[in-house]
C-alpha cells in the first residue's frame, strides 16, 4: 500500500482507477452507481482516469450505437468528465496496458483485457453479478 509520512502520521495515497469504456458504460446498461461501488470498496482517496481512446470509443457509441449503447456511452461520457482525461497513444486497451502500473486499479468488464492486467500484476474492478463491483487482486 502507498503511504505518505506527512508531519509523522501516515496516510494512504491517492489511488488512481483507470476506467475502460465498457466500465464507464456501466451505469446506463446495468443502473449500478460506478461511484457508490467504488467508494465502497476502495475506502480511501482516488481519482477517475480515463484514456482519451476511451473517450473517443464511447462518442463513437454514443453517436452511432444501438439505442440502449447510445443512452449507456452518453452517461458514461459524463462519468468520464468527472475524472481526468489523458491524452495516451493507441487503442484504448492499448492505452490502459500501458497507463496500468501495480499502484492502480483498473475498471473494465473485457475478460481479455481484465486476465492481461493480472498477469501484470494490476488489481482490476469488475462488474459481478449485474448489481455490484468486486475487486480482483489487492490494492497497492
């Protein structure tokens, strides 16, 4: 776990959750609160990131998807301008394997992507059950 001496007490850092689009898209196809779930279980100070391929991935969507993708990619947009965007190169699985470093958390329901993060070792948030987030692998 990251911690900071500040003034001889200790407290954790800020934790950094990268967000994939099928995660942002979360709330609209499934009416769970990405934001509830993850002060939840992450008990502590993070900060929402989110590639800009991802951005670019949910306008398409939004623009150009099935109803029920247009209304879950234009709520996960935003979602998305409560975090921070990154402008990162690449696609947006790309971009997320390469931002993911093992002092973050990773949110996506892409089973490819989510088993190429654990084998580098980065703790990922997923959707269980259609009604809730889990975590797998520890935070950093």
């Amino acid at each position: 776990m990251t911690r900071i001496c500040h003034r001889g007490v200790e407290i954790l850092a800020e934790l950094k959750v990268i967000a994939d689009t099928s995660f942002l898209m979360i709330p609209g196809m499934f009416g769970v609160d990405v934001v509830s779930e993850l002060d939840r279980l992450l008990q502590r100070r993070y900060s929402l990131v989110i590639p800009k391929p991802v951005v670019g991935e949910l306008e398409k969507l939004a623009a150009r998807g099935k109803p029920a993708e247009r209304s879950a990619a234009r709520l996960g947009i935003a979602l998305a301008k409560r975090g921070k965007v990154v402008d990162v190169k690449g696609n947006a699985d790309e971009a997320i394997l390469t931002m993911a470093c093992e002092n973050c958390v990773v949110g996506t329901t892409d089973a490819e992507l989510r088993k190429k993060l654990r084998r580098k070792g980065v703790s990922v948030m997923y959707l269980r059950e259609k009604s809730h987030l889990a975590l797998d692998g520890r935070i950093g």
